[in-house]
C-alpha cells in the first residue's frame, strides 16, 4: 500500500509537467510584456492569474516594460524567452534578418486608440493638425507608435512631423496627457477610456473595434499574441504548445466573463484609481480579444502593409509571410480545451 502511494504520489508531481505526453524542455522561462496592466495584455494576466501556466506545468515569470519595443528588446537581448507583445514585429524582425514567429493571439485588433487633446489642440479639424505636435506612446518604436506613422501616413505626413513621447502605459500616460506633456496620445485601455470619459482626450482612431480595425488596417490585423525566435519553438516544442494551451484557455475565459469576475481576478493597480471606468473598458475590449487564439490567413499581409506604408525599403522587400506565424499549437490547444 505503501508503495503504491508513493507511485500514485510521483504521478501526480509529474503529470502537471507533461504536454501532450511529452516533457516540457524548459518548464522555467521568462515572458517579457510591455504594459501588463492594458487590456491589450489581458489574457496573459489570466493565465497567470487563473494558474493556467502552473496547469500546463510552467513556471512563469512575467517582466513588465514600458512598452512592447523594449519587451522586445529583452528577447534579442537574451533576457527573457517570449514576448507577449504585438503581432507586426514578427513581420519587422524577419525584414532585420532575426526570424521571430507567433504562436497564439490575444487580440482579434490592435485596440489602440490615437486621440488630442482638445485644450492642447482646440481647433482641431483633421490628422493634417498635428503636424508639429508631440504625441505621446508607450514607448517609442511599440506598436502605439506604428499605429501613429500608419494614420499620419494616410494622411500625408511624415512620422518625422510629429515628435513622439514615451509616456507608458498606466497612471504616467494620464498624467502627461493632463499636464499637456503631449498634444495627443497613441495608447490603449484602460488609459484611453479614462482619458475620454474626463475629457481629456477626443478620438481620432480607434482600433478597439474589429470591424473599424479592419477597415483601417484593409484587413485583419491581430493585437497582441506570443511570439519568440524560431530557434526557442524548433528547439523547445512542448513547451511552446503549453504556453499556447494557457492562452487559449485565458482567451475563451475572458469571452465568457462579466464585470465581476474580472473584479475578482486582476490586480487592482490595474484599475488606475476608477475601478468603474475599467469595467466600462472592459466591456469594450471583450469584443477585441481573440476567442480561440486562431491568426486569421490573411493577418501577416496586413502586417506588412501597415508597416510598409511608413518603410520604403521595407515596401521592396520580398518576404515569406508564412514564417511570422504559425496556428499549428492553436489548433492543438483548442482541441485540448475545446471549452477553455
């Protein structure tokens, strides 16, 4: 009886550590996110949150940066392992000759949104009027940043005709729009809904809305995922598959949660002083994160635009788009946890 305790005991140790009957390669890793508090990011604070990383036998720790280029900055640099960050740096570090791949979405849209300030810029009438202003972001080079070229860009304007402000992601992003530290913000919630609900900031774009996402971008064009370089996914598969299996099951949680659940889960920190405000920004950003963590087809070619719309050399490049992503541990999540 003994005996068999002790081998029932050493099974139930080990299980955890197991994907799809295969052991993890490397159990203990480091995530580097930039701007964990934003919704843009959520699903990666419920699989943390929930312990769906512990569940797949992971051992996460999660870095938090001021914004999603200094995230990246991390992995290239050797300091963490994935990035939870935006999908179109996959598609810009193949153009730099550094293969980064995503395996599993968190956001169905970007979810930022590019505002003024109506008391820095009264008369505003068009994008034209922000020549010359400073527009605050994440962090210079983040995907707040690539939304900003990509409008000014459709506008005619150059993203050296506007001066660019890493402000953050939390209260410090608040805090410069209502000094007047920037003339208009590139950012995403709970920041944006704060900002609009007390006045300080009138929308001009808004990605937080699938359908005026796609119409923008010219088609799909996913938020936030994972991605890591190639040689981490060809040499730790397993582990891999595990990360994608805690994100699915955080998606499809999320597309079933209310109010009060979220209230239960996230760090309060997160809510920037008006728990309320975030519970309205989360009813909007339910609708922009991934249901299943699938990359839709056509994501990486509107990646690329978005990208080459502001990089001529960029533009003249031919690049195999089927190595930015890959829905092959998605597939296998989602039939691993077909109801999260």
């Amino acid at each position: 009886m003994q005996r068999r305790h002790l081998i029932a005991t050493t099974l139930a140790a080990t299980l955890p550590t197991l994907g799809w009957g295969q052991a993890l390669e490397k159990p203990q890793l480091t995530i580097a996110v930039g701007g964990k508090n934003l919704f843009y990011y959520l699903p990666l604070t419920i699989a943390e949150q929930l312990g769906y990383f512990k569940a797949e036998g992971l051992d996460v720790t999660i870095v938090d940066f001021s914004g999603g280029a200094r995230a990246l900055q991390a992995v290239v640099g050797g300091s963490a392992d994935v990035v939870s960050g935006a999908f179109e740096h996959t598609v810009n570090m193949h153009y730099k000759g550094q293969p980064m791949r995503a395996f599993v979405v968190q956001g169905a849209a970007p979810q930022i949104t590019l505002g003024y300030n109506p008391k820095a810029i009264p008369n505003y009438q068009s994008v034209a009027d922000l020549r010359g202003k400073k527009i605050g972001v994440t962090a210079p080079g983040s995907s707040t940043n690539v939304v900003v070229n990509f409008v000014l860009a459709k506008a005619g304007l150059k993203p050296s005709d506007v001066s660019i402000v890493g402000v953050g992601a939390g209260n410090g992003a608040v805090a410069a729009m209502r000094s007047g530290q920037v003339d208009a913000m590139s950012n995403l919630d709970p920041v944006s809904t704060l900002l609009t609900r007390s006045g300080d900031m009138k929308i001009i774009t808004d990605t937080r809305n699938l359908a005026e996402a796609e119409k923008i971008f010219g088609g799909p064009m996913p938020g936030a995922c994972l991605y890591c370089p190639q040689p981490f996914i060809d040499k730790h598969p397993n582990t891999v598959q595990a990360l994608a299996n805690a994100i699915v099951r955080a998606d499809k949680w999320i597309q079933r949660a209310g109010p009060s659940d979220i209230v239960k889960v996230v760090p309060e920190s997160y809510f920037l002083g008006d728990r309320a405000v975030y519970l309205e920004a989360f009813l909007s950003a339910q609708k922009a994160l991934s249901p299943d963590g699938v990359f839709p087809a056509k994501a990486p070619e509107t990646a690329f635009r978005a990208l080459a719309s502001v990089d001529d050399k960029l533009a003249a490049t031919k690049l195999d788009l089927s190595l930015v992503y890959t829905n092959d541990f998605v597939r296998k999540a989602n039939a691993k946890y077909p109801k999260g």
